[in-house]
C-alpha cells in the first residue's frame, strides 16, 4: 500500500511515518517507481508503535524494541521484559493519576458545598 493509504489507516501524517522510518521503526517499504510500497502487516505494526507511545515509552526504546522485533524470535525474552517495565510504570502512572482524579473529586464536591452555602446565604438574605 502507498504512504498515504497507510497514513489514512495509522492516523499519522506522512512525515510522521517518514520520520518513523527514518528511525528504524518502521521496515523499508518496497520502492516500486519512486513510490514507497508497504506491507499490510504494517498497519498492525504502527497501531503498537502508537500504543508504546501512548503508554509513555520513549523513541529510542521504541527504537531497541523494534531492532530486536527485527532480530526475530531469539529476543523474545528481552522484548517481554521491555513490555513488562513498560506495564509497570503505566499501572503506576495510572495509580497516581487515580490519586488525582480523587483529589479532584474532593475539591470539586467542596466547591459545590460552597457554592449552596452561598445560595442559601443569598435566599436567607434577599428573604428578610
């Protein structure tokens, strides 16, 4: 498929993919006339690229997983290991973003007990 099939298919813009290829991310396509030709495999490909980015892994150990994606089978354990690190820090980062959203649950329930606070005061006000 054409850079820009598969940049419609990943959501990413063209250069994002050039510039993921450049890196090692992405496998060369196959150049048929000038045109970059990919395989359809790479949509699946790209999808878990987004997903390690998303999950706050950085470019250059999306870097090293690719090389060892690209090494074949002889580095599953390392790429396991990787992916384990990875989880880890995004249940961590889910736990202090859980601690957040119940501070954030608290200030706002204070904000709504100020807020009737002052309507009645304003009711009790505006009755006498």
């Amino acid at each position: 498929m054409k850079i820009g099939r598969l940049s419609e298919l990943t959501r990413l813009s063209i250069d994002t993919l050039r510039y993921y290829e450049r890196l090692g991310l992405i496998d060369p396509p196959f150049r048929k006339g000038g045109q970059r030709l990919y395989d359809p495999d790479a949509v699946r490909w790209i999808e878990f690229l987004k997903a390690l980015k998303a999950t706050g892994m950085s470019l250059e150990d999306m870097k090293r997983y690719a090389l060892m994606r690209a090494r074949g089978h002889g580095t599953a354990a390392n790429r396991r290991v990787m992916l384990e690190n990875q989880h880890a820090k995004v249940l961590s980062r889910i736990a202090e973003l859980s601690a957040c959203a119940t501070l954030l649950e608290y200030k706002i329930a204070n904000y709504h007990d100020i807020e009737a606070s002052h309507e009645l005061a304003d009711k009790t006000r505006h009755a006498k």
